[in-house]
C-alpha cells in the first residue's frame, strides 16, 4: 500500500515479543570459539539490548538515512548494532573482521560512515585478532584522507571477563580467556566503550517509521574494475524475500533449531542468521569460531549440543572436512538433522554425496541454494522433502524467481542448453542500486542484455529443466565461496614497487575450490626471490585481506597479450594449470611468452 510504513527490527523482535508472544524463547544459542564459552539470548533479552543501543545511537546523533561502520566477530552484539542501526531508518555496512585495514577504510569513504562500531580482539581458532587495532588504523587513514569519523564504539569482548558480566548466562558472554597481550590504544574523543554507553541507557525505543523502499543496508562485493560496490537493499521487499526464502527453503517449523555457520559479514549472514530465522521467530545457533578447533568435530560436536535441526554451510567447509573421513562426524550422533544446505560456489558432486551420506545418515535433504549478495535471498534451490535432488545442481527457482538461460546474442535458449543465466524478472529481493552510483548498478547487471538481470554465471539447463550453476563467466574469481575479483588482487600486486605488471587467474583447488595463481611482471632491477613472495603475499593481506593470499606467485617477463595489448587470462588459466590445449591463440602478439611461461610453471604452493 502507497504511503504505508513498516520497520524491519519491530518487525523482527517487537512483533515477536507482543503479538507472537515469544518473548521467552531463544533468539540465539550464542556459541564462543572455546566450546565453554556459551550464552543464549531470548527475543525479550534482544529487543531490550536493541532498544538500549538504539538510543546510545540517537544519542550520538545517529538518524534515518546515515550510515554506520559495524567490523566485528560473530557475537551478538553484532546482531545488536545491526538490528539497532535498522530500529533507527540508519543503514549498517558490515564490514568482514577478516578485511583488512585498507579495506575497512575504503568502504567508509565510500559510504561516508560517521561512525564505526567494532570489538576490542577476538580469537578465530588459536589465532588471536586484535581488530580494534586494525579498526584504528582504518580510521586513521581515513582521517588522512579528509574524512574523519565522529565515533568509534568499541565492545568489550576479549576483556569482558575483568567487567564481572560473565556471570548471567543471559547478560553478556562470558569469556573466560583471559588475553594479556592485546594493547588496546583508545583514542579521546572518538572512542567511547559499548558498556558504559549502554548503562545509561533507556530500555525502550520508538521505532524510525520506513517506507518499504527506505534504504535498509549497504553490503559491499567484490566488482569486476576491483573496487568493491556497495550493493543497497530496501526494507520491504528485502524483509519480505528473506522471511519467506527462509521459512520454505529450510521448511520452518517454530520448534527448529537453526544453524548458519556463515559470518554475518557476509550476505548469507545477514539474511540467513540475523533477518530470516528472525523474522519467523526462530531460534539459531550464533558460532564465533572455526570448524576445525579446538578439533575437526566442532560442528558435530554443537549440532548434538543444541540438537540442530536445520544446518547450512558452504562447500569449502564441507570439503574441508570431508579430507578428515568420516569419524570426527560419526562418532557424533547428528540425529537431530532434518535439512542441509549448502551456497557460496558449486557443490562439487563427490562432496554433495559425503554431505548426504556421513554428515545427514542418508535421512536428510540437501538444499543447493544458488543465490547472490545483489539477490538479497535464495533464487534457485530444491525444496526440501518435495523436490528430486541431483547432486551438484542448485535444481529450479524459487516462487516468482524467472531464470534464463541467453546466449552470446541475447537470444534466450529453450530445453537443454548451457549459456548465460539471467533473470527475466524482479523478485522482491533484488538489490536496488549501487551505493553512490546509479549508472555502475546498470552497466554492471542489466546492460549486456537490455530487460534480463545478469548474474555473471554461467548455467546448464538438462533435460528434466534443472539448472546446474557452471560458475563465474566474468574476470571474478570464488574463493572458498568469496568472491574476489582478478582486478583488485592485481592491483594490490602492481602497488608494490618491484611489480610492473601482474595478472591474476583462477586455480582449481581441493578445499578452496578455486585459488589465486598470480603472475608478475618485475620492474628492472628487481629479482624474483621467495623473500619478494613473501613481500607480494603480505602486500595483498594488508590491501584486501587474508582471504586473498595467493597460492601461487609467478614470475613472468612477459604475459601474452592481444596486439591491442589485453592480457588473455583465457591463456593463462591453461598454462597455470599445464593444459596445452591452448584454443586459437592466433592473437597473441608475442607467442614465445607462452613457452617460457609454461617452462616456469609453478609446481608447488608457496
Ligand atoms: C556467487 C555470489 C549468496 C551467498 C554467498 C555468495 C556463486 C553462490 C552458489 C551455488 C553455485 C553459487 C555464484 C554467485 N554461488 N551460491 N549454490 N551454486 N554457485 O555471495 O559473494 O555475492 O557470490 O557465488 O557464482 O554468482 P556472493
């Protein structure tokens, strides 16, 4: 209805507490990175935590429209300051606490964020994280830049057992760790501890009323010219797909104890952890650590703990302990499981079939959601218990969802075909602009073929009409189901001085399902050195971040290129992985490149 105003946090914590009336049921099942460390949190607790933070957000001048930093680990006062920024009509840009500085720092000018909320250290399996370190060094770089952020509000996490507030199992985590070596340097004037500022604050808070269009959040991805784009969802539409892709794709049921293992940093977080299972009123489990500590039976071990019904992960993790065997899984009961699911990047069938076999006994359905960031929810998935799975194929569309499948001419394929997938027509998910550029969010998804959104995959139709996924088409790259593109990784590398020019491939790997093989032309002067690798690797964690890390460095005096001077990474993809069946390579302005290339092949990980 024209006019009419909605609020996504009322509608995910209020309306639950008082019409639903499921003020005493568990929101989360928070679950630290040490298997003691445990806390739950109701619907009530939540909407009182979101209700005091808002005003700690109003009270630092935070209104409808303005946009908020959030770098932190999975705890919940992420999904606190979330919901808080959506109480408020100000909309959150979750920055992943695995990015690094630079990258912190880019999406904040990007977006103009006047303030940023993130988290003293935190630990991911033995490694310890001292974010807030990272999140001042952030700052001071966009201070150099001119922009200065007003505030930085920092949660006490690694140091909360010496605030006495692990004692209710309701209040806060308790985090017995204690962490002696973090040095947290605190800024006057900008810094402002968390639990001081929510101390003084009032319990209730009267929701910003939104239109269903009004911004809901900002959620940066990976672009093909290597600066990322701050995809925009809305509030409506976005609510609505999430609450209802959510409540069909994991068949819902209010007794389910739901687990996403993703990081809320990511969009699969964000819609599968904090808005879906919310807005049903389910209860999840929130997992601050890894799969593999304190051992490789950590996810077994918490499914059995909370009696997961519902489960969702990605393949890299999937295929990551399937290198293991099967006792770490079996020697954990998991006869709670219901539902499996998978996203990120194709499954790879051999997986599928361990996921099926070991991890569900055989009893469980395995949901293949195909889907993207810009997509806000699921687009192609099996429905579980009714539809006929194949292993490796993302199946049919979900309601209202239109695929196609187009070749090179935009002409659309019927039947059996492989080409382009797109979709024929909006769902009310789909984001709606680039943050700050209008034209980038039409160029990029609906210009190669006017009236289709494009995903950039590629797509198989078979002959019983499923839609097998055969991945990324463009210059981006899915590693362990993050997508990155071959240009931001480049020009990490060429900002190093002794790099001339680089070009950077895809490398099919067992876990990661696809790495980073990278070739680097060095400026004279400059030699080839396991220390320069060294260097180069450092160089792409500190720009982008730890994900990026190549696997493979390679030095190239020279890279093939057409005679208009385009590098072919076609070719390349075939030398980095031996393959002589090069194609026409007719192009190439100087094929002597290619056999020195091949010659040079990197043969082992570095
Ligand atoms: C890209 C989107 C959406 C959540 C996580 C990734 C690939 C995603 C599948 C799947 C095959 C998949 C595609 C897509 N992808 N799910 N089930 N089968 N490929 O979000 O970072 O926006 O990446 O991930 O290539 O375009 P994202």
């Amino acid at each position: 209805m024209k006019g009419a105003t909605t609020n996504i946090c009322y509608n995910v914590l209020d309306r639950n507490v008082h019409e639903k009336k499921l003020g005493d049921k568990v929101a989360f099942y928070w679950e630290g990175n040490e298997p003691e460390e445990t806390t739950q949190i109701t619907y009530r607790e939540l909407l009182v935590k979101v209700c005091q933070f808002s005003n700690v957000l109003r009270k630092q001048g935070i209104r409808k429209g303005d946009r908020v930093a959030i770098y932190m680990p999975m705890i919940p006062e992420l999904v606190v300051a979330m919901l808080s920024c959506a109480r408020l009509g100000a909309l959150h840009s979750i920055v992943f606490a695995g990015f690094s500085a630079e990258s912190l720092c880019e999406r904040i000018l990007d977006s103009s964020c006047s303030l940023l909320i993130t988290t003293d250290a935190f630990y991911r399996g033995e490694k310890l994280v001292n974010l807030k370190m990272l999140a001042d060094e952030a700052l001071e770089k966009c201070r150099e830049k001119g922009f200065p952020v007003r505030r930085c509000i920092v949660v006490k996490h690694l140091g909360r057992a010496e605030l006495g507030m692990g004692d209710s199992p309701s209040q806060s985590p308790p985090v017995k760790r204690s962490c002696p070596d973090v040095q947290i340097s605190w800024n006057q004037g900008v810094d402002l501890w968390w639990h001081e500022l929510v101390q003084e604050a009032g319990d209730e808070c009267e929701p910003e009323w939104c239109d269903a269009e009004d911004p809901l959040f900002i959620l940066y991805t990976s672009g093909s010219t290597g600066k990322p784009k701050g995809v925009v969802h809305t509030t409506g539409g976005y609510m609505l797909y999430v609450a209802t892709t959510f409540k069909y794709v994991f068949d819902f049921h209010s007794e389910d104890v739901f687990w996403c293992t993703a990081d809320i940093g990511w969009i699969t977080g964000h819609s599968y952890i904090t808005y879906g299972p919310l807005a049903n009123g389910a209860t999840s489990v929130l997992f601050e650590g890894i799969p593999t500590y304190p051992d490789v039976g950590r996810l077994w071990n918490i499914v059995d703990k909370y009696k997961v019904t519902k489960f969702y992960t990605a393949p890299t993790a999937i295929r990551l302990l399937m290198k293991f065997g099967d006792e770490p899984v079996t020697k954990h009961s998991r006869a709670s499981l219901q539902v499996l699911g998978t996203v990120g990047e194709p499954i790879n069938p051999e997986a599928w079939l361990w996921y099926h076999r070991v991890v569900g006994s055989e009893r469980c359905s395995i949901v293949d959601t195909f889907w993207q960031t810009e997509t806000g929810g699921h687009m192609l998935t099996p429905l579980p218990g009714a539809t006929p799975m194949k292993p490796g194929s993302a199946t049919f569309p979900f309601f209202g969802v239109a695929p196609a499948i187009l070749n090179e001419s935009g002409e659309e394929l019927e039947g059996e075909a492989e080409g382009y997938l797109v979709f024929k027509q909006p769902w009310p998910g789909i984001m709606r602009t680039v943050y700050g550029n209008h034209g980038r969010f039409e160029t990029t998804y609906f210009k190669k073929f006017p009236g289709y959104y494009v995903t950039g995959d590629g797509c198989r139709r078979d002959q019983d009409g499923y839609y097998w996924i055969t991945g990324r088409i463009d210059d981006m790259l899915n590693v362990s189901g993050h997508l990155l593109s071959t240009a931001e990784v480049e020009s990490a590398l060429v900002e190093h001085e002794a790099v001339a020019e680089a070009a950077v491939v895809g490398h099919p790997h067992p876990v990661k399902g696809e790495c980073l093989y990278c070739f680097v032309t060095l400026c004279d002067g400059h030699t080839f050195s396991p220390t320069l690798k060294e260097e180069l690797k450092k160089q792409i964690r500190e720009k982008i971040g730890p994900i990026a890390t190549p696997d493979y460095i390679q030095n190239a005096p020279g890279l093939p290129k057409t005679r208009s001077g385009k590098i072919m990474r076609r070719v390349l993809r075939k030398i980095a992985q031996n393959d002589h069946d090069l194609g026409d390579t007719s192009t190439v302005a100087d094929p002597s490149v290619i056999s020195h290339l091949f010659s040079h092949r990197c043969l082992v990980t570095q």
